[in-house]
C-alpha cells in the first residue's frame, strides 16, 4: 500500500477545518451537527474521525491555530529592536490572519468575524473550550508585553505604564474591531491601522506638566 505523503495529510486536515469553520460560522456551534461538517467537506465519517474526535475537538484546534499564528507573529516583532510601532503591527497581524482565511465566506461576507463571535459564546458554557481560549489569549498578551516592552526600551512608548495594560488594551481594539465587522459588515484593516495612529499622535501633558508625544 502507498505511503500516503504528509502534505496530503495536512492538505487533508486543512479542508476539513476550513469545511467545519464554515458551517460553525453558518448556523452556529450547536445548531452543526458531524453530519453537516461531513457534507461541507464531502468526506466520509471515517476520513474525518481519522483527524478530529468530533465538533468540540475541531473547534478548539480552530481557536488554538488561529491564537498561535497570531501569538508568533508578535514573538517575531518583539525580536526587532525596535518593534514595528503598535498601528503598522496591528494591520499586519490582523491582516495576515484575515488574509489567511479570506476563501471562507457566507453570504458573501467573510466567515472568520462570525466565527469568532461563535467561539466566544461557546466559550460560556464549554469549559474546555475556555481553557484552551484563555491559554491562547495568555500566550498573545505575554507576546504583546513583549513588543511594550521593546518599545520602552527604545524610547518609544513611556515608561510608567505597565506593558501588561497595554498588551490587553491593543487585544481589546483588535477583538473590537473583529466584532464590529461581525455586526455591521466587512471594514479595510486599515480603518483600524489609521484610527490606532491617529490616537499615537495625541499630545499631552506628563503629570509634571510637559508635553508628551
């Protein structure tokens, strides 16, 4: 019998998260059934069980691939010295993850926003799935504390701002922006790009009265 290759293996597992990513972000977590992935996908229950034991398994390696590729993104740039500034990282990641899953549409709009709003709601009643959410959300905000903390050093960003603050407020815009095009439609990244550089330009005052910025 032929070895079956490991690029058909990952092509294989690739096609069956995209099929199930699709149907999740359709009709919901509960409302897709094995039998609905298995026809998304048209493979047979024995070619998909091969992979993945059934939707909660899918789900979470849907969430852990998606909060890895972000969290190595930021990994990468904190080791630039200096880091890119917060609005030019923020399109690049954002966009590239976007980019990535662009094939995936419903309704003509793309399927990743609504995923993600799926996830969250799953998240409060599937403790699994929380934990693996809540490992991947560590592991960006430790990235991100990261990339503050090269801007520190560089004279970039102030000192007397916890790295940890920001890593969670820069998370906070990203997962808003995600939200909004779930709610009210696709947006440009760089919608995102430009608000985030027209708050850095922003002057004001230390608490010893000079200008910042």
């Amino acid at each position: 019998m032929a070895r079956v290759s490991q690029e058909h293996l990952d092509a294989r597992r690739r096609q069956i998260l995209d099929g199930a990513a699709l149907c999740f972000a359709r009709n919901g977590f509960h409302a897709t059934s094995m039998q609905d992935v298995l026809k998304e996908v048209d493979l047979s229950a024995g070619a998909v069980y091969r992979y993945f034991s059934g939707k909660e398994e899918l789900i979470g390696a849907i969430v852990a691939e998606t909060l890895g590729s972000v969290r190595e993104a930021f990994e990468e740039a904190a080791r630039r010295s200096p880091p890119p500034p917060p609005d030019e990282l923020v399109a690049s990641v954002l966009g590239r993850t976007l980019a990535a899953r662009e094939s995936l549409v419903v309704d003509g709009r793309p399927a990743f926003p609504r995923l993600v709003i799926q996830v969250w709601t799953e998240t409060l009643r599937n403790e699994d799935l929380a934990a693996v959410l809540r490992e991947g959300y560590g592991s960006v905000r430790a990235a991100w504390g990261e990339v503050v903390e090269g801007y520190q050093e560089a004279g970039m960003m102030r000192a007397d701002v916890a790295p940890d603050h920001v890593a969670r407020t820069m998370i906070a815009s990203v997962l808003g922006f995600i939200a909004q095009q779930s709610l009210f439609g696709p947006a440009p990244i760089e919608v995102l790009r430009d608000g985030l550089r027209a708050l850095m330009s922003m002057r004001g005052e230390d608490p010893g009265g000079s200008q910042l910025g």
